[in-house]
C-alpha cells in the first residue's frame, strides 16, 4: 500500500509538476540602454502602454512591450516629462515638471502635442497627476510643490483639455500651510490618487521632505502625519495605493540618499469613515528598500518598487518579499487587463511576470 501510495505521488508531480511549489515572480527586461530616465507610465490594457521621462522621450508601445515607437516631443527636448496619463491609443497628457511647468496633450498617436496649462511663475514644480473616467469623460488633479507655503493644486473636468488652480487659500480649504522643505516627490507620478470608493471620487495624496502627510477631499481629518521616516529633504512619502477594498490604503517611501535601508519605508493605512479619521499600522516586513512606487493588484498582492529592488506581498502589505535587486521608478498594472509593467532609468523597460 505504502509503495502504491509513493508511486501515485510521483505521478502527480510528473502530470502537475506546479504542485509542489507555487511559481516564482520573475522580471522580463523588454527595453534598456536608452538615454531616458522613465517615471511616467499609464498602462491602458495588457498590450497598449505609454512612458514619458528624460530628454523629451515619450515611448508607446501596442503589443504588450514587444515592440516600441519612440519620439522626441517637438520643442521640448531638454524637458523632464515625470508623469504621463493614456486614455486610448491616441490620446494621451504629459506633465513636464519645473519652469516653465507644462501640461501637453496629443490627440493623434503622439505626433503632435498642444499645451493645455503653462505657468512661469518662480519656483514652479510639478508632481503628479491621476484621472478617474466619469460618465463622459476624465475627471485629474495635479499636485505641485507648495508655492508661498500653500498647495499647488489643479483640477479639470474636461480630460485635461483646461485646468483650473483652487485651494490657493488654504486655511479657507481646511488645508493648513505647508512646512518649510515639506513638498512632493515627482518620483513615480503616484503620491496623489483617486479614490473609487463611493459615489463621488475623492482624492488622496501624499507629502515627504521634513514632514510626511497625507491629505484627502473625503469627509473625514483633512490632513494627518504619516509616520514614515521624515526630517530630511530626501525622506517621507513617494507613493500611495488605495485598495480595491473600501477604505484601506499603502504608503510607501524612505529615504532615496539611502536606497538600501527599511527603515520607516512602508505603512498601511485604515479609514475609519464613520469617526472620519486613520489609522496606520507598521508591516511585519518591509519592503527592502526605499521604494518610490508602490500597486494593488488585487486586495491581497501588492508590489513596491524602487532603486534598491522589486518587492512583492501576498498578504495586504503586512509581509514583503524581494524578488529582484534591479532598480526601478515606477510600476503600473493594465487598466483594462491584469499586465503588470515596470519602468526606470536608462530606459529600461520590464514586465513582471506572475
């Protein structure tokens, strides 16, 4: 009995060789060695992709990264585009970052490129940028670093065709005055997102330097400190998700001067909606590094990715794994699809293959 159970077993692994051990995340490197620091990427389906970074470069690709179109936008090739945003496979926004800040859109694939919001003003520096499609058509916001101490903030309701600047009076907004060297980090255009949580989107985004906090339009406190490490011009928060599930989010960041170390570079976040207010909890593991973007793939998995690594949890972010040491600006799943891409310097461009 004891041999036919052996021989049973054996014939189980042979027909199912996965049974013994679940799949190991792996990296696909789908383009490098270009001269193109990548931050900027929306991934509309599991093979329409768009990235914008360094020098001008605007990538797109239409089969899943095997292939790829690269432009120089025209004029603008000295810009740093940080952030990008793709509604289909024609239209699409870009957001160059100091002065003058620009906001330009194409309607045509990437050929040409029109500016829907300029502004010169001394010490101009956007952040990021995130839509959520409404009834009939993109509702965004964009964060910039605090000008006279006040939040940048800009709003459109038009898919980005204009933009209007509110929230310039913060103590009438409930916003208070930003700290000195508090601001955002342009890391991976995801320290501000949308959330889909009700029947009225409402936004979350969060600030790093001296100070790290997080603010919300949602009812409930309107700005409360995160307690990630903070106190330096390179520390707080880079990057925040929000969950699938209602009321639940992960905050990740640390210290970019010091990519290798943990310490106080992840927290989870729970939204009491009743009382209005958070609270925050420390992971199990952190994720190993500082890490400048951070996704849910679902409730449950998550990755987290940064200069030092890729890191991956199963567990709703109280656990992390490392799964490679490459380094990476920003991760992005599909939109419309389950595709899980990663981008970051020298134009290296990967899949994560799960």
């Amino acid at each position: 009995m004891n041999r036919l159970i052996k021989i049973f077993s054996c014939l189980i692994l042979f027909v199912f060789p996965g049974a013994s051990s679940a799949q190991q995340p792996s990296v696909q490197v789908l383009e490098q060695e270009r001269a193109t620091s990548i931050r900027g990427m929306s991934v509309v389906t599991d093979q329409l992709i768009w990235v914008s970074g360094s020098a001008g470069s605007v990538g797109k690709s239409e089969d899943g990264g095997k292939t790829w179109k690269w432009i120089t936008v025209p004029n603008h090739a000295s810009r740093d585009f940080r952030d990008i945003e793709a509604f289909d496979e024609n239209t699409a926004l870009i957001m160059a970052v100091g002065e003058p800040a620009l906001i330009l859109k194409t309607k045509d694939g990437g050929r040409q490129w029109y500016t829907v919001y300029e502004d010169d003003t001394k010490g101009v520096f956007l952040d990021a940028m995130d839509f959520v499609q409404s009834d009939s058509s993109y509702t965004g916001a964009v964060i910039g670093d605090p000008i006279n101490q006040q939040l940048y903030y800009l709003i459109t309701d038009d898919a980005g065709e204009t933009w209007i600047k509110t929230w310039r009076e913060n103590e009438a907004e409930g916003i208070p005055y930003f700290r000195e060297q508090e601001g955002f980090f342009a890391a991976s255009g995801t320290n501000i997102q949308f959330a889909h949580w009700g029947a009225e989107d409402q936004v979350f985004f969060v600030s790093g330097g001296s100070t790290s906090r997080l603010f919300c339009t949602y009812n409930c406190q309107r700005v409360v400190s995160i307690p990630l490490l903070q106190g330096s011009s390179s520390t707080g928060a880079n990057s925040i998700a929000l969950s699938p599930e209602r009321g639940k989010a992960v905050i990740v960041g640390g210290d970019y001067t010091k990519d290798s170390s943990s310490a106080g570079n992840c927290v989870l976040v729970t939204m009491d909606e009743q009382k209005g207010s958070f609270s925050f909890s420390n992971p199990q593991t952190n994720p190993h590094g500082y890490r400048s973007c951070v996704i849910y793939l679902n409730t449950r998995q998550l990755v987290a990715c940064g200069t030092s690594g890729i890191d991956i949890s199963l567990d709703g972010g109280n656990n992390w794994k490392l799964i490679s040491s490459d380094s990476y600006h920003v991760v992005q799943k599909a939109k419309k699809g389950n595709a899980v891409f990663l981008a970051g310097g020298k134009g290296r461009i990967a899949r994560l293959m799960l």
